[in-house]
C-alpha cells in the first residue's frame, strides 16, 4: 500500500489544530509544530458562529462544546447611552434550525482544548518555531529554532497574523494597525453582585464599542471585548495589561449594564487590532497559508477564528485521496474555493457595520465548509 501523505502545520492556534483533524479524518499523517512550550488558557470569549459550529460538528467536538458554552438568545446591538435596541440577531432555536447548527459563546481556552483533544498529543510538537523552508526533491524541509530539522511533502502555514511562512513564501510585509485599542478579559460573574445583564450585546457608542456576554452554560462567567482609539499603542500580547481605571473612564456615560460590568472587572488585558489587505497568493508549490496566516481580520464579525476553522475543512476535502504529484493543484484549488469568502469577511469586518442595523446574516452563518461546491 502507498505511503499517507504528509503534511506538516506550523502553528496550533484553532486553525492549525483544526487542519490536523480535518486532514486525519481524510488519512493524511499529519505533524503540528508550535513555537510554544505549552497551551496558555488565555482569559477570553470567543463567538462560535453556526457556520464554524457545523465544521466542529464533523470534527465530534459539537456536543463537548454544548456542554462548556453559553447558548445565546440573541447577539443584540444597542445604543451606548439610549439602551434603544438597533438590531437584535436572535441566535438559539431559530437561528439553529435555520442554519442548521447552534451559535455558541465559549471561552477561548474551551474551544481550543476541545481543538486539541481532537488530534493525538504525538502528532504536536511544542517548542518548535519554524524558521526556515525549502522545497526539496522529496519533499518540503522545515527547520526549527532548536536545531530540529523536519521533512514532509507538503507544508500548512497556520501561524497567526505575523506568518513566517508567510514571510518566507511571498516576503515580509507589515501589518495594518488599525490605530484602536481592544480591552477583553473574563471573569467569575458573582462579581456583578447579583445584577443581571443581557446574553449577549454589542453597545455601539459614538467612536467605540463594547461586547459583553456569557461564556459559560450556567452564566458563571462572563466576558467583554472593546473597541476604541489609541493610535499610538502598538502591542500585541495576551500578557500586555490594561489600566481598568482608565477603561472605565472611556466607557464613562454608556448604559448602567457597561458600567456595571466595568465597575465589578478585578483586571484587564489590553491588544493592538490589525488586519491586513487581502494576499494576492496564499499558496507557493506544496505550501500553502490558511487563517490569519493569510487573511486576518479585524474582530468586528467574530469571524476570524471561524474562517481559520471553515478553511482546515474546505482543505481536507481538496486534499482526500490526491497524489504527491497533485498537491500543488490541490492548494491552488484550496485557495480558489476560499478567496472570495475570506475577503469579503475581511472587509465587512473592517467596516465595523455588522449587525449595526438589520444585516443580512445567511451568507455568513448558512455557509457550510463541509458541503459548498469547491472551485474546478
Ligand atoms: C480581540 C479579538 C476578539 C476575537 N473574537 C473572535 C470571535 O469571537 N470569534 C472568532 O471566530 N474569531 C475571533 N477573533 C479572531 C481569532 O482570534 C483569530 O482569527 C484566530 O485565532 C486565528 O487562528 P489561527 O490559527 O489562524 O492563528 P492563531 O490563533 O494566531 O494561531 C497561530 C499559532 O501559530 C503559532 N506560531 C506563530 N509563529 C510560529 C512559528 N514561527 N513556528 C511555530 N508556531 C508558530 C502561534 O504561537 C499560535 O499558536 C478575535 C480576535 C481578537 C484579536
């Protein structure tokens, strides 16, 4: 019998993580190499889309996700001083028949853990930063910071907005600093004394926002993640603090819910929002980009982290049963079938107008990676 394919992912963030599951599913032996020493579990939300959702389900991760997230009734918008509602996204039932999976809010170390519970320890690689890449004969060669050298026939640049595949493959380029600030963090919700808040709500104020929502079943946790000016603060680390009196001041006058929540937070963490122009190329011979890697975005949908998932199953359907020698083609189909979605999703999330106004949603949440026709 030939010999599986193999496929090295450089990066177990929740693309590469889901790349190595969707691409075991389809028989290739797959290798995860990340550049940390281990999984941090970092304090934030994230917005399962049903979209995203409907990929997890064929990963067998749907009802372990059911059982950690919080299930919204909507994703609600409201004006930062009136309360008045813009428009209400209802999610729950509805939204679960209609699109045919639920739309969860999880906490961001869930999903990743139940990412990496669905690819076997032996198959990642920690404290392997890759630096360099050359296409070899028989294969592709990975070398690494700690003097590991690796080979595999083709390569998946998974590893985030600051890609060295990236780099590697097309050049280095800068990112985009939006010129705004996000504050997020999680915390126990007995903190909020008793007040209750909404499931889940965008407040839109003038030049900022806020989202605030539960990311527990049971309502014990919540989160927030803003959005505001600071032109001049460049830093993109989950380990950069924030200054919560200082937070607190710039959401000053908004509704009693963003002051409440605000008044209650014991810390913050404070990030740089970048994106970037939409890549001419994603794939160069038997190596290709997926995630942020190629099309990061600004937060603004919560769909950055859902494209990244959506791509490692539209890839593992390219990639089922292909030959060596049919791997570049196969990339180029992977990025054929992708490319206009992820830059549509880029640009209607750096406009910052989702749900700012009754949205049509179908083409974002229906979309199913599992069964959408791929590109010839
Ligand atoms: C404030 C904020 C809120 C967000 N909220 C949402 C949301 O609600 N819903 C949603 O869907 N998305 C959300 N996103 C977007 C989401 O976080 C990203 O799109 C997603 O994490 C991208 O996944 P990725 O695997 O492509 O990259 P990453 O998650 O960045 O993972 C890249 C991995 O590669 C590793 N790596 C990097 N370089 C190397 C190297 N040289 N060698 C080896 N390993 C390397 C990194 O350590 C990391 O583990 C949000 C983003 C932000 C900033």
């Amino acid at each position: 019998m030939a010999r599986p394919l193999t496929v090295a992912i450089v990066g177990a963030g929740m693309g590469g993580l889901a790349t190595a599951a969707a691409l075991r599913r389809v028989g290739i032996d797959v290798t995860v190499y990340e550049q940390a020493a281990q999984f941090a579990r970092l304090g934030a939300g994230i917005q399962i889309g049903c979209n995203a959702m409907k990929v997890l389900r064929g990963l067998g991760l749907e009802s372990r996700l059911r059982g950690q997230s919080f299930y919204p009734r909507s994703w609600n918008n409201r004006d930062w001083r009136t309360g008045e509602v813009k428009f209400d996204m209802i999610f729950g039932e509805t939204a679960e028949q209609k699109f045919g999976a639920p739309y969860l809010l999880a906490h961001r170390g869930d999903l990743h853990a139940a990412l990496a519970s669905a690819v076997p320890d032996e198959c990642i690689k920690l404290n392997h930063r890759l630096v360099g890449l050359d296409e070899t004969g028989c294969g592709v060669r990975l070398s690494f910071a700690n003097g590991a050298v690796a080979v595999a026939d083709a390569v998946v640049g998974a590893d985030g907005v600051h890609s060295v595949v990236r780099d590697l493959l097309f050049g280095v380029s800068p990112v985009n600093f939006t010129g705004r600030i996000a504050y997020r963090t999680t915390y126990p919700a007995t903190l909020l004394g008793g007040e209750r808040i909404d499931d889940c709500t965008k407040w839109w104020g003038e030049d900022r926002h806020i989202v605030i929502y539960y990311v527990k079943p049971d309502r014990s946790e919540i989160y927030f993640v803003t959005s505001q000016p600071e032109p001049d603060f460049r830093i993109e680390s989950w380990s950069a603090k924030g200054d919560v009196r200082e937070l607190r001041t710039a959401f000053a006058g908004f509704d009693r819910q963003v002051e409440t929540v605000l008044a209650a937070c014991p810390d913050v963490h404070k990030w740089a929002i970048v994106d970037r122009d939409s890549l001419e190329h994603w794939v160069d011979r038997n190596v290709t980009l997926l995630g942020d890697a190629c099309h990061p975005m600004t937060p603004y949908m919560a769909q950055g982290a859902a494209m990244a998932i959506e791509d490692a199953a539209v890839l593992s359907r390219c990639l089922d049963g292909v030959g060596r020698d049919e791997l570049a083609n196969a990339f180029r189909r992977f990025e054929a079938s992708r490319k206009d979605r992820t830059v549509r999703v880029q640009q209607t999330s750096r406009a910052n107008t989702w749900l700012k106004e009754r949205t049509d949603t179908d083409w974002v949440y229906a979309y199913d990676a599992w069964n959408v026709p791929l590109a010839a």
